[in-house]
C-alpha cells in the first residue's frame, strides 16, 4: 500500500498540510466522500469519528498548556469552539482541503467542495490519516500548526451568541428571542440566509450567512452587543 503513487495534486496537497505520507493511501481514504465511495473503496466516515478524537485530545491538552490556571468552565466552551465542525472547516478552507476530495457527480454538482459539514468531517478524517500514518507526535504537530492562533486567541469566540443572548434577556425577565428568515438567495448549492434575531423588548438585529445556524449565531452576537451596550 506504501508504493502507491499520489498524484501532483495531492503532492500539493500534502505540502499544504504538512506531512508526507509514508502510506499514502490513507489520505486517499480519508479524502473519500460516501458518494464517491464503492465496496473496494470505503468512504471517510471511520477516519472521521476517529479524528474527532485524537483531535479533541490534541486541543484539551493545548487549552491546559496555554492556560494552566483556568478552571474547567472556563476551558470548556474554548474546546467547543476549537474542535466545532465551523472551525474544522475554516482549516479545511484555509489548506483547500476542498479542491482533492473525491466526490460523487451529485455532490459535486450541488457544490460539495465548499459545504461546512462536508470539509469539517473531512479535516476530521485527514487528523484520523495522519495519526495513523505518523503517530500522535505527527497528529499533534499537524493539529497545532494547522489551528494556530486559534488556540491562544480562542477566547472571543468561545461564547455561544445564541446562548449568550438568552441568559441576557431572560435575566431582564423576558422571553427567548426569535429569530426569522427574512431572505434565502442564491442557488441550492451555495445559499445565502438572512436571519433577524428580535427581543421580546423590540430590538432586533440581522445577519447573512451560508447556513441559517451561522446567519442565527451572527444575528444573535449582533443583537447581544446591542443590548450589551445600551
């Protein structure tokens, strides 16, 4: 399995991501999307579920390191947004990741290359290829090179908006906010949503996204800051 010959693609690729392949059909497992998939060619999701994991520990262990001090509630929401399917995506983005995943012609053709959850479970996969290819050492390294920054300025973004704005409102004795889908464009494959996140007081705040859960979550830290600072 060793002896078999990436193409320059996925040469470039595994530039991009850092790590040569000493089997490199692993990677072609782990970029092997289930509607590409066949019997003699299985699809990523087995590398995913693993890669999930070695990545959690990989970013619990970091999170401690950076912060020795913080108390567990603290540390929890910074993993959750480190290790979410979004933040796996912007990896998988920020390597193009997209551009040699194997994809049926239905994904391909509904713009699977640029889908969310379809990159975030493939980074997953990639971490699972590595670790089994090179080791903890080789995921570990890979995974803190690759997350970066994030690791260390992770704290802006460790607090769930939607969450965040509920306490607020509620604790001004109000109901939950709303949110409603003022616009959808664009074609089925790349939508864009337009959510408005209202409080029960009257303000309301809007946001545009490629998913509504992003398009709600822009509005909801939109709305939080409004309120925050009246």
């Amino acid at each position: 399995m060793g002896g078999l010959k990436l193409s320059a693609e996925l040469r470039a690729f595994t530039a991009r991501l850092g790590h040569a392949f000493a089997d490199p059909e692993l990677l072609i497992h782990a970029l092997t999307h289930g509607s590409f998939s066949s019997v003699t060619r299985p699809d990523n999701q087995r590398l995913e579920f693993l890669g999930d994991r070695v990545l959690g520990l990989v970013i619990s262990e970091a999170l401690l390191a950076a912060d020795p001090l913080a108390a567990e509630g603290v540390l929890a929401p910074r993993y959750n947004a480190l290790v979410r399917k979004e933040t796996c995506a912007d990896v998988a983005r920020a390597i193009d990741l997209g551009a040699v995943l194997k994809l049926g012609k239905s994904e391909m053709v509904s713009g699977g290359r640029r889908k969310e959850a379809l990159l975030g479970d493939a980074m997953e996969a990639v971490i699972a290829a590595v670790y089994l290819d090179g080791g903890l050492d080789a995921a570990k390294a890979l995974i803190l090179r690759l997350w970066g920054d994030r690791i260390t300025t992770v704290e802006a973004d460790a607090r769930d908006p939607k969450t965040a704005l509920q306490e607020l409102v509620q604790a001004r004795g109000q109901t939950p906010p709303r949110y409603d889908i003022i616009k959808r464009d664009g074609p089925d494959h790349a939508p864009q949503f337009t959510i408005e996140a209202r409080a029960q007081s009257g303000q309301t705040a809007q946001a545009q996204a490629g998913s509504k859960r992003q398009a709600e979550q822009a509005a909801a830290k939109a709305l939080l800051e409004r309120l925050e600072n009246e």
